[in-house]
C-alpha cells in the first residue's frame, strides 16, 4: 500500500500496522490522543459537554444494570441513541466534513464500534472497508448462517446443537433480527437530517457496501462456518512484540518460584473494585491459591476494611501481552473480552472467565467448547467457586494442552494478521473495488434469496396437480359408475 492515502475513522491501534507499510493516514477518533507523538495526522474530535455527560451517565447506568444482573435491551438501545446524537453533532461540522471532502483518499477504513462511521464514510462518498471487533452482527453484513450449527447471538449456544438446540436456535434468529432492526432505527434521525430525501442511505444496504470486512477472530477460537470471499478472519491483529515485564512485576513473580502466578484483569470499560461484593469474594479466592496473582484494578478504589490477601498485587495498569508471554504464567482470569481472548490464545495459556456483558458470555461459550478454559456467571461469583475453578485449570493439564494447540492453530497461518489485511486491501485499491468478491445475493430481496417465491410456485403446482388429478379420478369414477349402471339395464 505504498504511497496510499487512507482515513481511519474512530482509529485506535491500526494507523501503526498500516504505517508498517507506508501508507499515508489520517484519523479521525472520539479519544483524544495524548500520551505520545504520532507519526500520521489525528482529528481528535469531542461532542458537546452536556451531551458527554449525559452519555456518561447513560453508559454508566447501563453497566450497572448489566452488572447487577438486571441488564435489558432498553438501556442498550438509549446508549446507541445517544450515539447517534453524537454522530450528528460531527456530521454538523461542517469545517471537519469539508477537510475530509478535499482530502484525496483511496480508502477508509471503519472500526465498528457504532453506525457512525458507515454514515460518515458514504456522506464522503469513498469506498470503505471494516473492521468488525467481535463476532456480534454476523447477519448484519450478509454472512450466511446455517442455523444447524452456527450459532446465532446470544443464544449461548454451540456448533454441536440437539434439537431442542437447534429450536432455540431458529427462535433466536427472529429475535436477534428484530433487536438488530430496533439498533439501526436509533440511527434514523440522524440520516434524515443529514442526507437528503431519495439519497437516504438504508443502514442495512450500507452495511453491505462494504469492500470488505475484517473479522478479530479466528478459528483456533471461533466454530468453523461459512465465510463470504470478501470476509477475511484477522484475529490476533492486535498483537504487539513482546517486551520484558516492568521489574517491579518480574520481582513480585520470583517471589513464587515453579508456582508461578496468574494474572487478573477484567477490561478496561468496568473496574470492578468498585463493586465491593464482587472485589471481596475475588480476593477471597486469590488467598487459597499458592500462585502470586497479579491483578489490574485501580488502587484508589480499593476498600480501607479490606485486607489485601499476601499473594496478590494489585495495579492500575500491566502490559497484558507480555505478561501472557511470562513462562511462569499458569492462569489467566478475564472477562472474555475478544482481544484478551486472542491474546492468551497467541500465548497458549488457559483461561477462567467471569463475562460481564456483551458479547463476553459468547466468548466464554466458545473457550469452554474449546476445552481451554471455563467461565463463571458474575451472579454466581463465590471465593470457594473461583478458587475450585481455578486450581482446576492448573491441575488439569488438558485446558494447557487444548490451549497450547489452539496456538499453533493461530500462530501457524502462511500470512500473519497484519499481512492478511493490508494485502487485502492492497488487493482491492490495484483492482479498483471488490465488487468480483460480493455475491450477488447482497442485491436480491429476501424471498428470492430463501427460494420462498419457488417454494410457493412449486407448492402451487403441486396442489393444482393433485386437485387436477382429484377432478379427473372423480370423473374417472364417475363415468365408470355410469357406464356400470347402462350396462345392467
């Protein structure tokens, strides 16, 4: 891609694999870079005050719902309303659209997080590809799903499903359609006020415009399922050279010799040490274990009537990968976050997880179906039961071996993620587009792409022939009586 010029809308970590290959990048992020210098162009944009903390406020009830088991679809859709206010704000920018608008792209690139980015990148009228963060919303982009035996979100189900599996699964289908068509209407306001009557974009027709979409999976983590030629898996993408752990850390783990220690954190979206039920009964089960645990949770929130167990370090930030690299790790507990997940794959160490929301519970269905790890519900969350859970993975040496085998699953593709990705779309910027990857069934309605118009005409046909064949017996039988009866005269 040398000498590309791309926009990366709300960009976070991919500007430095596309720099790798000497592409030209401007981003534009919600997040405010701060902490060092960067060697492409960043627009850094923030909505208004009040709208942020009416978002804040918003999203923090919605985790705390979630939280307390008491999470529903409500609180969801009022965080995507109010990012679909935000989206407007931006699109109102005129002096930001217009700069965008002059700029000579080949490409844009979209990170998933919401619709926004879909609608800024056809407001610029540019070809764009994106990058999907988890497996959520496979239907959106026109994945086929086969509800046999891939599973559809949320259903919490495997690729090995019964019957009653696969029932649950076919109603899930239908639920899953109608919430996906409750989050894109959020989105309504925003394009009638920004596109014009006869040109307003359907969010699901501009979800399938996409050149291509780039999948944070892989299927050393993943079932196997039916791909579209334009989808390409690039799990493990984030992935960064390992660095040696801060020596404050790498003390801290000597301490525990051959135990080694096991590392805690449970995102970066939700601390938990402000639930203090949950931080207790954590903390609790670290004190049974032999191993030193390493634990990410901000110390300014840690309770003053709690002793702190003596095997466990608390911090508020830890590089994760390299400490996932460490060859005295034995235990990763997480909240079944995609990234961490490819993580502690690429680094073959198995994994309890305590899944928040999202989709965290989908993951953990897979990691268990995979036998390198297990999970436990927030709601359940005990010292005894994390403790049991735990000293399971480390004795039973099969969650090490399944994850070491999902590894070199991983590790082993001819292309690494990085190549993966810029060479595709290197592949569709020479090619001018991917329209040769697209099925045609991205333009068919949906009748025809159910074979439900040939389902109706071949049922048609069927019952007229048989009512046909019914008359012409009747007047078989018929005729037969008649001529039966001029007989006996």
């Amino acid at each position: 891609m040398a000498g590309q010029r791309v926009l990366l809308l709300v960009g976070f970590l991919l500007p430095g694999v596309l720099l790798s290959e000497a592409a030209k990048i401007l981003t534009v992020s919600t997040v405010d870079f701060k902490k060092e210098e960067k060697s492409y162009q960043v627009i850094s944009w923030l909505a208004p005050e009040d709208h942020q903390r009416e978002f804040k406020k918003s999203f923090d009830l919605f985790l705390e719902e979630t939280l307390g088991g008491r999470g529903n679809f409500e609180n969801l859709l009022k965080v995507l309303e109010y990012l679909a206010l935000q989206c407007s704000h931006f699109l109102r920018r005129k002096d930001i659209m217009d700069s965008l608008k002059n700029e000579n792209f080949d490409m844009v690139i979209v990170e998933t997080f919401d619709y926004c980015p879909f609608l800024i990148a056809e407001k610029l009228s540019k070809p764009f590809v994106a990058i999907l963060s988890t497996s959520f919303g496979s239907l959106e982009f026109g994945l086929p799903i086969p509800l046999s035996y891939v599973p559809v979100f949320r259903s919490l189900l495997t690729d090995h499903m019964d019957f009653w599996g696969r029932v649950k699964n076919f109603l899930m289908f239908f639920s899953f359609c109608r919430r996906q068509w409750h989050m894109q209407s959020t989105f309504d306001n925003a394009i009638k006020e920004h596109f014009p009557e006869g040109s307003r974009p359907v969010l699901s027709h501009l979800l399938l415009k996409a050149e291509l979409w780039f999948i944070n999976s892989d299927f050393a983590f993943d079932f196997a399922r039916p791909l579209l030629p334009n989808t390409v898996y690039v799990g493990g993408l984030m992935e960064k050279p390992i660095k040696p752990v801060p020596q404050d850390l790498e003390n801290f783990i000597a301490k525990f010799g051959d135990s080694g220690f096991v590392l805690v954190t449970l995102g970066s979206m939700v601390n938990t040490c402000q639930n203090p039920e949950i931080f207790k009964e954590m903390n609790n089960a670290f004190a049974y274990l032999p191993q030193g645990v390493i634990w990410k949770c901000q110390c300014s929130h840690w309770p003053k009537d709690v002793h702190l167990a003596a095997n466990v370090k608390i911090v508020d930030w830890l590089p994760q990968s390299d400490l996932l690299a460490h060859p005295s790790i034995r235990l990763f507990v997480t909240h079944g976050g995609q990234n961490s997940i490819m993580e502690a794959i690429q680094h073959g160490v198995p994994m309890v997880g305590i899944p928040l929301f999202g989709d965290q519970p989908e993951n953990m269905v897979r990691v268990e179906a995979k036998n390198f790890g297990v999970s436990i519900q927030l709601k359940k969350l005990k010292a005894e039961t994390l403790a049991l859970k735990m000293k399971q993975i480390m004795e039973d040496k099969r969650y090490k071996s399944a994850a070491v085998a999902a590894s070199i699953i991983l590790c082993s593709h001819p292309l690494s993620p990085t190549q993966r990705l810029v060479g595709w779309i290197d592949h569709i910027l020479q090619t001018g587009g991917a329209t040769h990857l697209k099925p045609y069934v991205f333009q068919q309605p949906w009748h025809e792409q159910y074979l439900l118009d040939v389902f109706v005409f071949l049922l048609g046909l069927t019952l007229g022939t048989l009512w046909l064949c019914g008359k012409l017996l009747g007047i078989a039988v018929w005729w037969l009586c008649g001529a039966r009866k001029v007989k006996e005269t």
